[in-house]
C-alpha cells in the first residue's frame, strides 16, 4: 500500500484541532469574556460540556462503524462544515439551554463524523513502518495548531476592541468576540474545502472500506485481544490526561505561586504537549511502540508519587518543575501513541473505525468520571492534602495503565 503525501498529514493535523476550535478552544481561552457575553456561570458552562460528553460517548459507538464504510476525508470534510455551520448559532448568543443544544449538536458533529475517520486516516498515512510518526505528529501537530488558533483568536480580539480589555464595555467585548466566532467559523469551513479536494490518500480505497458493516463484524473486532487491552489503556492514560489541569492550581494552593506565575505552568504545559508529541513521533518507530507506551505509563507512575507522597514543597521549586514536566511527558506520550499500536495488535485496518468506537466508547469515560472524582478529592480536603489524593489517583491509574502495556507488549512482541 503506498503511503500518502505530507500534506495529507498536514490536513488532517489542521482538520483534528479546527474541528474543536468553537465548542472547546475558545471557551478555554476567553473563558471569562464567554461567561459575560453569554451570561453564563460556571456551572453552565460545565452543564453545556457534559451534554457534550453525553452524546459524543453514543457518538463513538454508532459512529465508529460509519469510518469503515466511506471515505474518511469527505467525512471528516462534512463534520468541518456541520461544526462551523454551529458557529452561525453560536454568533447569536443563545439563551442557556439553546446553548446546551448546540453543544449537543457538536457533541454529534464532532465525534459521530470526524473522530474514527480522523484516527483511521491516521493509520493509512502511518503504513507499515510509520504509525508511531503517523500518531506522535498527529497529536503533537494539534497540540501546535491550537496554540496557534489561540494566539490568532486573542489577535482578532483585540484589534477589534477600541478600549483597553479591562475597560471595554460588555457590548464592545460581544462585538469583537463575533467577528473571533465568525473568522474561526470560515477557517474550519475553508479546512473543510481543502480537506475534501486534497487529502487523498493515493491508495486503493477498496483496501480500507467495507461495502457494509455487520453485527458478526462487530463482534469479531471485539473479540479481538487488543480491542478490550486498548480499553483498559486509553481509559488510564485519559485520566491523567485529565488531571494534568490542576498542576496550574498545585502551583497555587502549594507552591504558594500567584495568580500570574499559576497561569504560566498552565501554559508550559501546552507547550510540552507538542514538543512530547512531534519528538515522540520522530523518535518511537526505531523502537517497539507498545514497549514506548508502557514507558510513558512508568514515567506517569514516578511523577505521581513525586507529587502523592508530599515531597514536593515551596521550597523545592526545581523538583516541582521537574515532576510537572515527568507527569507531561508520560501523559502526552501516551496520548500520542495509544491508538499508534493497533497495527502490532492485529486490528484490520478495514475495521478501525468500529474498533476506535468500541475502545473510546470506555477509554473515554474519565469525561464523566475524572472531573468530579478529583474535584470531590480537592473540595473535601482543602490544600496539600486534597492533592495529594488526586495524585494517588492518577498513580494508581498509570500503574494499571503501565501493567495493562506490558501484558500488550509481550503479546505482540514477537511479531
């Protein structure tokens, strides 16, 4: 099977952050502009992300099988479109449970059409030889293009703002906001355009799609070792994912840093998510990729019980630095290479869009679960010691994780 060009790579990097720029990317990065210009309070905003959650978990299933039977560039091309043609309610300021509405409705865009083919797209770029460049690049290159969208959204923002931020009126801050939604809504289009016309992937499309998908399929691709080892793997490694948020609030409630020096560790660590990605990526096919991902799980477990164990103190800042960047390298190298190891399980390449649904179907559960669990942890056990809690937790996790790795290295090793 000939591998795709580069550019194909490039479209599908710019297409897996674009599609996520309205419903995540800017709410992220002008959270208080969005809770005014929608009146909104923080619970809101965190009931729109659960509705979210809601239907992109039955969005993995059912959509999954969908990525085996047509080409992944027209539909990750039409979630493009659906998920921007959301931006044109979304410019409008809805009232609340409108807005819980549409992000429902991105909760389907978002992952009933883009999140299988993009990983199946993914796997034909990696070939043979390439899945852990294929991956690492991917999940490095988004972490860069968000960072990127970022600065331009904050770009737009201001130069449509006549006053200082502090000072500008609400119906000022509503006004520059649109034109951020409206120009964010036409690039995600544009994606789109490029995405259908040329990301081709040169090869045979018979060789990867399906003329249908059965329940006997469906039931052969769970009885596949790998598929429930998978499960068990993504499900740890999102975890810690997800508990990489409250390092900035360890800096604060700890490290004793303030509101500024708090924000600047956030911002490291969207820093060393691409640079973990795209060195991960360059690195990790001269070796056995599932051995890579186990290592990742171990560097997880070690920066854990740095923070669990209470050895990280105010007066330790360089052990903090160190821990935080151990803890951002295991997490976002396994990010990076937990799907990249479905070729050495033996998952057919026909068939991974309904695998990569029945695997994230429960790999992806910490979007319900993780949130509250460690909140609970911080809010009934004020400072240190509530971290602490959190920091067993995600020890706990990578240590099944790291386990769970290992049984999939050693079966597969000799192939």
């Amino acid at each position: 099977m000939n591998k795709p060009s580069w550019y194909y790579l490039l479209l599908l990097i710019l297409a897996g952050e674009a599609v996520f720029i309205l419903p995540f990317v800017l709410p992220r990065i002008f959270r208080p502009t969005v809770l005014d210009v929608f009146q909104l309070d923080n619970v809101q905003l965190g009931l729109c992300f659960s509705l979210y959650g809601v239907v992109a978990l039955v969005s993995y299933l059912i959509g999954g099988p969908l990525a085996d039977k047509y080409p992944p560039r027209k539909l990750i091309a039409v979630a493009l479109w659906m998920t921007a043609l959301g931006g044109v309610l979304f410019a409008t300021y809805p009232e609340f449970r409108t807005l819980q509405l549409l992000y429902g409705y991105w909760g389907f865009t978002t992952i009933f059409l883009f999140w299988a083919p993009m990983i199946k797209a993914t796997r034909v770029w990696g070939g043979d030889t390439s899945q852990g460049k294929a991956f690492g690049l991917l999940d490095g290159g988004r972490g860069l293009t968000g960072a990127l969208f970022g600065l331009l959204g904050v770009f737009i923002f201001s130069l449509f703002l006549e006053d200082d931020v502090s000072i500008a009126a609400l119906s000022e801050r509503k006004a520059a906001f649109t034109y951020v939604i409206y120009i964010a809504a036409i690039i995600i289009s544009v994606i789109g355009i490029l995405v259908w016309l040329f990301m081709k992937s040169g090869v045979d499309e018979s060789e990867i799609q399906l003329d249908k998908i059965t329940v006997k399929q469906v039931g052969e691709v769970l009885r596949i070792p790998a598929v429930g080892l998978l499960m068990v793997i993504i499900l740890c490694a999102y975890v810690g994912y997800k508990i990489t948020d409250v390092l900035s609030l360890y800096a604060r409630e700890v490290m004793l840093y303030n509101e500024v020096k708090s924000a600047q560790v956030g911002t490291f660590l969207q820093f060393l998510r691409p640079t973990t990605g795209i060195l991960v990526g360059l690195l990790v096919d001269r070796f056995r990729i599932t051995f890579w991902l186990f290592l990742s799980f171990v560097f997880c477990v070690v920066g854990g019980l740095l923070f669990a164990t209470g050895l990280i103190a105010p007066s330790t800042t360089a052990l903090f630095f160190i821990s935080v960047v151990i803890i951002a390298v295991g997490v976002y190298a396994a990010r990076a290479l937990y799907f990249g190891v479905m070729r050495e399980g033996r998952i057919p390449l026909a068939l991974t869009g309904t695998a990569v649904g029945l695997i994230s179907l429960i790999g992806y559960t910490p979007d319900i679960f993780a949130g509250p669990a460690y909140g609970y942890f911080l809010d009934k056990y004020p400072g240190e010691q509530g971290h602490q809690y959190v920091f067993w937790m995600l020890t706990g996790f990578s240590a099944v994780g790291a386990l769970t790795a290992l049984i999939y290295y050693r079966m597969y090793r000799k192939d």
